[in-house]
C-alpha cells in the first residue's frame, strides 16, 4: 500500500465512504462489500427518520429501559430461549416467571399451572384461544354433538381476536358500540351466548378507550346462565396492558383467577410488564385447563418438557430481563412506577378538558394510565383530529387519532399513552405544545383538512 493511500485511509471521514457519498440503489441486494463503519452510518441516519420513540405516546409498549437492562439484552444476545437443553438457566428463569405471574393473577396452584412466553400478547391470545377451541371441541365430541360452527364473543378488541377468529375458522361475535356504550356488558355477552359459544374474552384495557372491561360482572352473568340452562362458558380475559396493572394498582379489583370462570390470561411484557420488545405471557388457571393435546414434549436434560407455543427459536433476553424487572421492582416498585403514570395522565386529561373544546372519552381513571377525547361537536374548532395529530408531529409527539370500530366509526377520538419514562415533566411540554397548536389551527383554520377516511386505519400496538 503507498503511503499516501494509507494516509487517505486512516484520515477519511466515512461520509466520503462511497456507500455515503453517493446515490445507492437499495432495491437491489449489494454486489460489494461495505466499510462496517459506513454501513453503520448508513444504516443509523436512517433510524433518524423513525422519530423519537420516548415522544410516542399512541404506543402501548416500552420506550424506556434501565442501563441493567441494556446490559442483559447484550448478555442474552446470543441466546435462543427455544435451546432448553443448552440454556437451561434462561427456561428455569421463564417457568419462574410463568409462576410469579400465576401468583400475581391469583392462580389456585400456582407452582404447578401451565403457562409460557410468547412474542408478545398476540401470540399468547392465540394460545389461549386455541385452549378454548380444543376443549369445548373435546366436550362436544364427547356429547356426540357437531364441532362445525365454534364461536367467540368479545367487546371491542384488538386485531390479534380477528386474526385469530379468522385463522382459527372461528366465528367472532365482536359487541358493538352502541351510543355512550364502548364496552361489552353483561347483557350484550348473553344476547350471543350459546352452545357453540367457546368462550368469552373480555379485555383489561381495551386498546381504543384504555378502559376495563367488567370481568367479574360478565362472570356473575356466566354463572347466572349456567345456573339456568346447564351452559357452561369459559372465560379468557385479555389483560394485555392491564393484567400488568391492576395487580399492582388495585390489587382488590377482581378479574383474575380468583373469578373461577378466568381459565386463562395474556399479557404482554413489553407493555405495562416493564420489559423491552418482544415479550408476553400466557398463563392458565390450572395445568388441567390446557389441553394435554396442545402440549408437546420435548427431552430436556434427560427429562420431559412439555411446550406450547406458535414459534420455535426466539431471543432469551426479553424473557430474562422481564425476571430482573420482577426481582427489581417487585409488587412496591410496579406500584410506584404505574402510580406516576395514572397521576400524570389524570392531570393530562383535566389540562386537555380545560381547553374547552373536548370531550374527555377516558380521564386516566377506571383503566389504564392514558387518556383519551374527540372534538365536541358543536365548536368551529377550525380543525379536525387527524390534523392536530399532524400538525403536533412537528414538535416530535406521535399520537394517534382514530376512527371507533363498529358502531360507532362516527366517533373520531385521540388517545394518549402515558407509561413509564412519560414523565409530568414530560406531560406538561406536551400540554404547552398542544395549546400552542390549536392557537395557531384558531388564527389560521385548516381549509382542507387531512382526510378522516384515509387516515383512520387503527394499528398501534
Ligand atoms: C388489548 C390488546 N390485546 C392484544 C394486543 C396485542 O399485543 P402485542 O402487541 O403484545 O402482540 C394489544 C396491543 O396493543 C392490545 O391492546
């Protein structure tokens, strides 16, 4: 190598690097190598373009993680939490968790009911659907009855429940909205109840109001119709946020295994859990209360692990650091973190309702710590909420504006997630920013406003 060639080397800057310096074509896969330094760059600048996450407040799931965390996410890397043979430690700290958690949620025998990890709560509510579908299947063979038309009644919930109705070739008997009603009610779950009805899914924390579901309510109802006709209908309850909440917040809430209907609760760890992406939970009531069909058994060790779970290999370290959150904050430090959370959206929601051109939807009160409005209807406000989601993107925040499913699609409401690492410091900037974007909507109303039919898809998890 000439000298000079090596001068140019260790002196250039890697935004001359030809990966940097020129128009790539990033459609087709690379001929070349590439400096890792540029590629680095390259790739990172790119991430730029993503936002903020801290400022994302339409997402339910962890932006903010501690330095040990970080630290186990780089120990764990490496580690495929599928190799029980090989990590033993990591499937010992996740049947740890599966029975903390069984604990929490009040499970009878917690020490020895089924429940595993998953990628998150979708996964785990296709796992503790498909326990509903095989045993009310069992039940009918049994009976010498058909097994052709399986159904589910739910509230409104999140798209995982349509995936899995449609995937599962099951029909789902999702309640409506009706007027001021946003919430299945005991009531609307016995109009649809029948013998083919394989369970009942409310939701802790429904994902369009944040809201809770009334769980014990539905039960009494369940048992109120078994008691008269002999139907007995299970219950799964999707606490995706909640089921990391209300045990913390208000431990004498009952919607969990102490309801003897509950045969089955998902969460998701990245959520409310406190733990970095890619983490949920499913746990049963009892081991009896998953089909011994579902399990399969791996050798372990020279010994018999039972699995059940959709995918194969995934990362151990979310499951790792989901333990070390368990251990570091205990049942006082989720309290304390949540608390915060619930104090600065309530505030949140009053700063908002003092604005005077909103209705408060959730107040941050009877649900998880958010909150949520739309637009009153009789103000000029000069704008709509999808441009207020636009227009307050300038100064970072990411909230979502959207549509209320069926049937209330007339309702535009935006909803604001307020978790841990939103600190009131945090919320107060968001207050002023707000209040300086409808000024500047008032002094200039928007003419031709972002259309609500287009920008009404709902996908925020
Ligand atoms: C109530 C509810 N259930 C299920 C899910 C899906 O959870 P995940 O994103 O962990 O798969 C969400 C996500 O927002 C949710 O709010």
């Amino acid at each position: 190598m000439l000298q000079n060639e090596v001068n140019i080397q260790s002196i250039d800057d890697v935004f001359a690097d030809e990966l940097l310096d020129r128009k790539i074509n990033n459609n087709l896969f690379p001929t070349n190598e590439s400096n890792p330094s540029a590629a680095y760059q390259l790739v990172s600048d790119e991430l730029i373009l993503d936002g903020n996450s801290r400022q994302n407040l339409a997402t339910f799931c962890q932006t903010w993680v501690d330095e040990n965390i970080h630290k186990i996410m780089d120990e764990c890397i490496d580690k495929n939490m599928i190799d029980k043979d090989e990590y033993p430690q990591t499937a010992e700290i996740e049947d740890r968790c599966v029975r903390m958690l069984a604990d929490l949620w009040n499970s009878p025998d917690p020490e020895n009911t089924m429940g595993c990890s998953t990628t998150g709560s979708s996964e785990a509510a296709m796992l503790g659907g498909m326990a509903m579908k095989w045993r009310w299947r069992e039940k009918r063979r049994k009976e010498g009855k058909s097994t052709d038309k399986p159904n589910l009644i739910c509230g409104p919930v999140q798209v995982c429940w349509h995936k899995f109705a449609k995937y599962w070739d099951i029909e789902l008997r999702e309640i409506p909205m009706e007027g001021d009603r946003l919430l299945m009610t005991p009531e609307e779950v016995l109009a649809r109840a029948d013998e083919n009805t394989i369970g009942v899914v409310p939701t802790l924390g429904v994902t369009f109001t944040c809201q809770y579901e009334p769980v014990k309510a539905i039960a009494d109802a369940l048992d109120q119709l078994e008691a008269e006709t002999g139907l007995d209908i299970p219950m799964h309850v999707d606490g995706a946020s909640g089921a990391f909440i209300a045990p913390f917040v208000e431990p004498e809430l009952e919607w969990d295994f102490r309801i003897p209907r509950v045969k089955s609760i998902n969460a998701s760890g990245h959520k409310y859990g406190l733990a970095p992406l890619g983490v949920g939970w499913v746990v049963f009531r009892e081991a009896s209360d998953l089909p011994e069909d579902l399990i399969f058994r791996v050798n372990y060790l020279g010994g018999d692990m039972p699995t059940f779970a959709l995918n194969f290999s995934r990362p151990g370290g979310q499951i790792v650091a989901q333990y070390y959150n368990f251990l570091r904050l205990g049942k006082e430090g989720y309290k304390r973190i949540h608390e915060a959370c619930y104090n600065s959206a309530q505030y949140l929601s009053d700063e908002v309702a003092k604005m005077g051109l909103f209705d408060i939807i959730y107040d941050g009160r009877g649900g998880i710590p958010a909150m949520s409005f739309s637009l009153k209807k009789d103000v000029e406000a000069g704008f709509n909420l999808f441009d207020l989601s636009d227009a307050i993107r300038a100064r970072g925040w990411q909230i979502a504006a959207y549509s209320m499913p069926s049937n209330r699609e007339d309702l535009v409401i935006m909803r604001i997630l307020i978790r841990h690492g939103v600190s009131h410091d945090m919320v107060d900037l968001l207050v002023k920013d707000l209040k300086r974007t409808i000024e500047k909507f008032q002094n200039f109303p928007i003419v031709n406003s972002v259309d609500e039919a287009s920008a009404s898809t709902f996908n925020h998890g």
